[in-house]
C-alpha cells in the first residue's frame, strides 16, 4: 500500500473509549459511555437516539468542543487530548465545519456577508475563492438568495447558507447537529438532500446527529445511540427515501469495534 492509499484507508475520526460524565450538583451523570467507533473518510454517519440519549455530548466531544473524562478522540490521527487548548482551536477551524440546529446566521449581514465573516474568522490567509462560493451557491441552490438578510430567507433557505459557510473553508469534516429540527418536512427534504449532495460531491466526511429516524436513513451508516451507549449499527439508504415505505436494508448487527 502506498502513502495516498495508506492515508485513505486511514479512519478520517476514531472514538475511543470515550466516556463523559457531567457533574450535575451531587449526581453524577454518564452522558457518554465507552463508545468507540470509526468513521472513513467521505462516509456520511448518522447519530441517531431520543433526546437525552447522548447525542450533543458526543458531538461537542467530536468537535473537540469539550474535553472527554476518558477515552480519546482522534481526528486525522491526531488525539486531540494530546494538543493544546490553541492547537485545538485550530484543528477544528482547519478540519472542522459546524451546522447546527439554530442557523446562527448574523441577522443585520446578508447571507454572503455571513459566509465572507465565517471565512474571515477561519484565518485563512489566500483570500475566499468566489468560483468556489459561486459552485456552493449552486449546489445548494442559493445563488439568487445571496443579496438577502437571514430575515428574508425561508428557514430551509438560512440553513442552506449556514451549510454554505460551514464548507466555504473547505473542512475535512461536516459536523451537523439536528440541522432540520427547526424545519418543516419540505425545507428539511430539501436541505437533507443538499447535505447528501454536498458529502457526494465535495467528498467531505459528514456526522449528523438527529433524532429523526427518517432524517438519518439518508445516511450511509447510522449510529443509533441509547442512555450514552451505542447500542446498534445499520446501513442507510445513502439518499433520501421515498415518503411510502422506507426500507431500511438489513441491519448489520453488531456494534464494530475499533
Ligand atoms: P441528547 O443530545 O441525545 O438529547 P445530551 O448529550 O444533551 O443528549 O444529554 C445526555 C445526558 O447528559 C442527559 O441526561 C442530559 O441531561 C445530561 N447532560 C447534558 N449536558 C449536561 C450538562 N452540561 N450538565 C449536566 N448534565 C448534562
């Protein structure tokens, strides 16, 4: 195997072990427990679980937001553990774009004003490449959109600006928490497609956490989690499915170890 093919088959984030446990007052509380799993490089994963089941947590310790009580989280080999609070920061800006729940767009910018800011704060130093912009633009169909102000935009139009600026740095990686749960189910049809298509066709690897089932079944793989466990592993469908009868393709069984 040679170094590009080495690299590729490379997990893109290893969990390890990876434990959290919230001091609440007196009580103790086990968010995350022992979960260790892999994710390839371009694999779209979904996390799937009811509310309370740990899904936050572990996407804030997947986007090195929060610090792990054990285990470890490496991304692109590197533990992040092992860095310090800067080199942290920076690994995330680098390899990491975040869409979450709420689009969080700056309500006095237009939707272009909130992607160029974003670029801006990344740090990058070659200035944003608008020929870029102009594809993202194109593939989550909000050329005509960028003029406006987040209040003129549909909710499905802001979350799509919002995935806009995650990936106007270019990141390895898409971290999207509930990115449809303030959605309804044709926005959320719609930007669900975009997130397949932008994973498709920019090869980005993308870790979506809902608690939708339906909203996860376009992932490649779904992680489904219960009380801080992972307790399944299943194939999804890789696309959305049609509104009759989704079948999922049968399940893989076992939880993969690392
Ligand atoms: P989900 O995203 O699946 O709803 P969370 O990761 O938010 O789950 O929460 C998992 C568990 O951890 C819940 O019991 C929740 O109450 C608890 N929890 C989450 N954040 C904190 C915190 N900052 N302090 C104490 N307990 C917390």
């Amino acid at each position: 195997m040679n170094a590009v093919q080495e690299e590729a088959s490379n997990p893109i984030i290893r969990a390890e072990n990876l434990s959290k446990v919230y001091a609440a007052g007196r009580i103790m509380v086990a968010a995350v427990r022992d979960v260790s799993f892999e994710v390839k490089r371009g694999e779209f994963v979904a996390i799937v679980g009811p509310s309370g089941s740990g899904k936050s947590t572990l996407f804030y310790l997947l986007g090195g937001l929060t610090r792990a009580s054990e285990g470890k989280v490496v991304i692109d080999g590197v533990d992040f553990a092992s860095l310090s609070d800067a080199d942290r920061t920076r690994l995330r800006k680098n390899r990491i774009g975040f869409v979450f729940q709420k689009f969080n767009l700056l309500p006095t910018l237009s939707a272009m004003g909130n992607i160029e800011i974003a670029y801006t704060v990344s740090g990058r130093k070659e200035p944003m490449d608008r020929k870029y912009l102009e594809h993202l633009s194109d593939l989550l169909s909000i050329r005509g959109r960028l003029e406006h102000r987040p209040s003129e935009l549909s909710g499905g139009e802001q979350q799509r600006v919002a995935i806009a600026r995650a990936l106007i740095t270019r990141p390895s990686i898409v971290l999207a928490d509930e990115p449809t749960g303030n959605l309804d189910t044709k926005n959320s049809d719609a930007v669900l497609k975009m997130l397949v298509r932008s994973n498709q066709e920019l090869g980005q690897t993308t870790l979506m956490i809902t608690h939708n089932p339906e909203a996860a079944a376009i992932a490649g793989r779904i992680l489904h989690m219960r009380d801080g466990e992972i307790i399944k592993i299943e194939k999804g469908l890789g696309q959305l499915g049609t509104a009759a009868g989704q079948h999922l393709p049968a399940q893989d069984g076992t939880v993969s170890a690392v």
